[in-house]
C-alpha cells in the first residue's frame, strides 16, 4: 500500500467523469488498498477515484451501521463501491459537508436523507447496500465525483472552517 496525493480543487480532473471499471485485477486492489491507506491518513470518509488522479467509477466510504453487539452503538464498516449507480432516494436532509480536495471549507448541502447504491466488490460481483443519514451522505459526495462534481455546486453557502469555529465561539 502507498499514499497518494489527494488532487485539490482547480485541478482539472476533479470536473471530468470517470469511466467504468472493466478490469478487477491486481491494479484495481492496489488502487483500492492506496485510496484506504490515503483515506485513514487524511482522516476522511470517503474517498474518490478522481479526488487521487484516477479517472475510474471507484470510491471507498468509511459507513456506520449499528453494532451487532449493541444497538445503540455504532460502528464503522468499510465500504468499496465499483461502478456505483443510485437506484433509489428517499427524503432530503441539508447539513454540513466538507471535502479532502477543498480542504478547510464547510457548505451547507442537501442530500438524500436514504439511498440503495448498486455497485461491483473488488472481485466484479454485483450487491446492493441501502444507508441512510451521514453514511447515505458520504455516499452521495463520492458518488458526485465520480461524475465531475463537487459539493460547491449544490449550495450557495460555504464558510471556512475557521469562520465556523469563531462563530461557535461567539454562542
């Protein structure tokens, strides 16, 4: 596994569509295992393809599902999607959202309060996996950028992150 450098807003390839994924090969899983150790390091949720340079429908999601041992805990499960399509939305909820490739900037974004994604595993197998709230959130983000769009083009309202923390101050 390797690091790779997470593409900042401006950089021509975050505004391209990627294209699907035709080969689960050694490339694919080496991709896949980078773009983790890449998210674990940047402290992110999700992550896209395009966000490390890669033009192919790929992103990775840290979710949340309730613990099997405790239903009132929470737990994080990673999430691989190849080749992703929404196939169902459910409600709308607006909340904050931030990006690795505009790092320190927060809009106010409305997405789909639940989604069902159908998408491809490492190993080319078609599943369906249902998330609601924050993780159907992440979702939504990764999959924008696999189309060429960013955050900043669904809200009007964008703050830095030191702009939000002074305003938490002053309550």
């Amino acid at each position: 596994m390797a690091l790779r450098n997470i593409i900042l807003e401006g950089d021509p390839t975050l505004e391209k569509p990627s294209r699907e994924v035709t080969a689960f090969d050694d490339r694919l899983h080496t991709l896949l295992d980078d773009m983790w150790e890449t998210l674990y390091n940047a402290h992110g949720m999700g992550l896209a393809a395009a966000q490390v340079g890669v033009l192919r429908r790929v992103a990775i999601v840290l979710g949340e599902r309730p613990s099997a041992d405790d239903a009132e805990e929470w737990e994080e499960v990673p999430i691989e999607l190849i080749n992703p399509v929404i196939v169902e939305q459910e409600g709308e909820e607006t909340d904050m959202e931030g990006c690795l490739s505009m790092p320190g900037l927060i809009g106010m974004v409305p997405r789909p309060r639940r989604v069902k994604v159908r998408a491809q595993s490492r190993a080319g197998e078609w599943f369906e996996i249902e998330h609601e709230g924050f993780t159907a959130r992440v979702i939504c983000h990764e999959l924008d950028h696999l189309d060429g769009k960013l955050y900043t083009e669904l809200t009007d309202d964008i703050i830095s992150l030191d702009e939000l923390l002074d305003e938490e101050d002053d309550v």
